[in-house]
C-alpha cells in the first residue's frame, strides 16, 4: 500500500470514508458522531493530507501544522473499516511523523474522545500522551472544537515527541 499526498481529484473520495469511520459511535451510544457531516472537501483542500492507496484510498490523514507549538496537528485519521486492524492508521501517523521531522517540527499532536477504546486508548499505546497544559495552537483547537459541538469534557489532547529516526521515510506499508 503506498501512502501519498492526496491528489485534488481524490479529495471528494475521502469523506465517504470518514462517514462509514463514523458509524460505530452509533454502536457506542453516539450516534451525533455517527451522523455528524464529515470534514468538506474545501477544508481538506487547505490542509497537509495523504492517502494510503490501493490503489485508490482506503485511507488518509490530514495535518495542520501548528506553528507556535512546532508541532503537526493531525485533525483526522480515518481508515474504512473494511481495512481496518491492519496497522495502516499507525503507519500513515508515522509517516506524517517523518514529514513533521523533515521540517524541523517537535511533536505530533491531536485531539480525541477521552474514552473511546479506539481513540485516546488506541494513541497512547501509539506513544501518545496526555498534555497537561495546553499550548496555544491546542487552546485553539479546543475552542474551535467546542464551537462545533464537541464537549471539552470528553475530549483529551495528545502529544507524541518526534522519535529517533522520523526522517526515515519508505512511504510504503507492508
């Protein structure tokens, strides 16, 4: 599976995805996620995102870089459900970790439900950890979070410190 910047074409591709992601807050009680409208092709447009294609998307991820943390914010990761388990969402959070590097950026951050088993549990044991004071681009983020709906309460910031070795970058998965 490669994994590549988005093509403008293949942007409209990508909220399907982020739809059928969406479906199993419904399972868990959260069907306002399940239902809520997914990120515009015109807010893709204006962000970082890459694909992992085979050959067409099955997933992506889109950044924003947050300058006055000196960190990639990742505002999405969504990979279709019928490719899930596999380890593509790890892998294109790394890849974006190797872009981050490349640039002279500190850390990647991003912003989830506290409780969710597929959420904060799955990005700590990716290495994330919780940030006890918000920096500004995170005071940001939360706020905008906040004006869509999204209750404070039940979100968590998290933080990954780049690691030895970003700059490496195959832009495969195996």
């Amino acid at each position: 599976m490669d994994f590549r910047p988005a093509l403008p074409d293949e942007l409209p591709l990508l909220p399907p995805i982020e739809r059928a992601c969406g479906e199993p807050f419904r399972d868990f009680g959260m069907p306002e996620i399940a239902d809520d409208d997914p990120m515009p092709v015109s807010a893709l447009a204006r962000l970082h995102v890459w694909v992992a294609a085979d050959p067409d998307p099955v997933a992506w991820i889109a950044v924003e870089v947050l300058t006055e943390d000196r960190a990639a914010h990742v505002e999405q990761v969504c990979v279709h459900p019928d490719h899930a388990r596999r380890g593509i969402g790890a892998a294109l959070l790394d890849h974006v970790e190797r872009w981050a590097a490349a640039r002279g950026l500190a850390a990647l951050t991003l912003t989830t439900f506290r409780d969710i088993p597929w959420n904060a549990p799955y990005y700590r044991r990716l290495g994330f950890r919780e940030v006890a004071v918000l920096s500004p681009g995170l005071t940001a983020v939360v706020a905008a979070e906040a004006a869509r709906g999204l209750d404070p309460a039940t979100r968590v910031c998290l933080r990954r410190p780049l690691r030895d070795g970003a700059a490496r970058d195959t832009g495969r998965v195996r």
